[in-house]
C-alpha cells in the first residue's frame, strides 16, 4: 500500500488529474514569442549617428569612429554570411559567436534595430530553435542592409 503525500498545497499531485492516483505533468512553458518584441524592434531606427558622434568625442576626434563604421560597412556580407551558415547547421557554438559579434558591433556604430534584432536571435539560438532562427534571417539580412546604407549615407560620406 502506498500513500500520496498532499505538499505544501495541501493537495496530492494527482487531484486535478482525470485518473485516479495518476499525476499530471506540470504544464508546459511556452516558448517565448518574437512577435511583439520583432514589432518594437522595427519601431527603432535604423541608425542613431549620435552613438558614432559620442564614440569620437571620447575617442578625441582621431577618427578611428569613422574607421570602425567604415569597416563594419564593409564586413557586413561576411558576417551575414557566417551567421547564416551557422544559423542554418544549427552550430550554437558558432551561430552565438556571430550574432553576439553582430549584436555588439551593431550597438557600437549605433545600428539601433539591428542590434537589437540580434539580441532576438540570440534568445532564439540559446533557446535551440534554429528553425525560427532561420525564419529571422530574411529580416536581419534586410535590416542589415538598410543600416549598411544608411551608415554610409548619414555617417561615413557625411563625415569622410
């Protein structure tokens, strides 16, 4: 004979079961969604040059802002590209190593919404759902896009 051993609660594990003496599992945790969160992160804008303008003035005016937005301009495609690849082997390892480099550099040149599209992607990586991780990627890549452009046009021709 065995008996059930009510908790904490006052109830036994199995009192809101349908079967007698059979336990439910504990109900299971949605995954979040990036739905609500995608919507406030294309609400920001694309570049906030007030970030790069703030980087030089601590940076005493040497340039090496514009350098730094003149280099991730051109490293864009090559990081798109690593963290597709990654993204689409499901590598977790290395699909976190490119959207936290992307996250972080994007934030650096003031790439606002795509920095935090990044961080999103992250959340998904760690979480292993690379097949919503994957659905992202259109997104990312356009917005990357756009901040490329719009980096070049309102900070690196403006300031060159």
């Amino acid at each position: 004979m065995h008996s059930t051993d009510p908790g904490p609660g006052g109830k036994s594990p199995a009192a809101d079961s349908p079967l007698p003496g059979v336990a439910l599992p504990p109900p299971a945790v949605p995954a979040p969604s990036v739905g609500p969160s995608l919507e406030a992160a294309n609400l920001l804008p694309l570049i906030d040059t007030a970030v790069l303008d703030e980087l030089e003035e601590e940076l005493a005016g040497t340039g090496l802002a514009q350098r730094f937005a003149r280099d991730y301009a051109a490293m864009w495609d090559l990081r798109l590209t690593r963290l597709g690849t990654a993204v689409d082997r499901r590598d977790e390892d290395s699909a976190l190593d490119a959207v936290i480099s992307l996250k972080i550099s994007s934030a650096m040149v003031g790439g606002l919404r795509l920095a935090r599209l990044a961080e999103l992607l992250e959340g998904l990586i760690r979480q292993g759902d690379f097949a919503q991780g994957q659905a992202m990627m259109a997104g990312v890549a356009r917005d990357g896009a756009r901040t490329v452009s719009e980096l070049q046009a309102t900070y690196i021709l403006e300031k060159g």
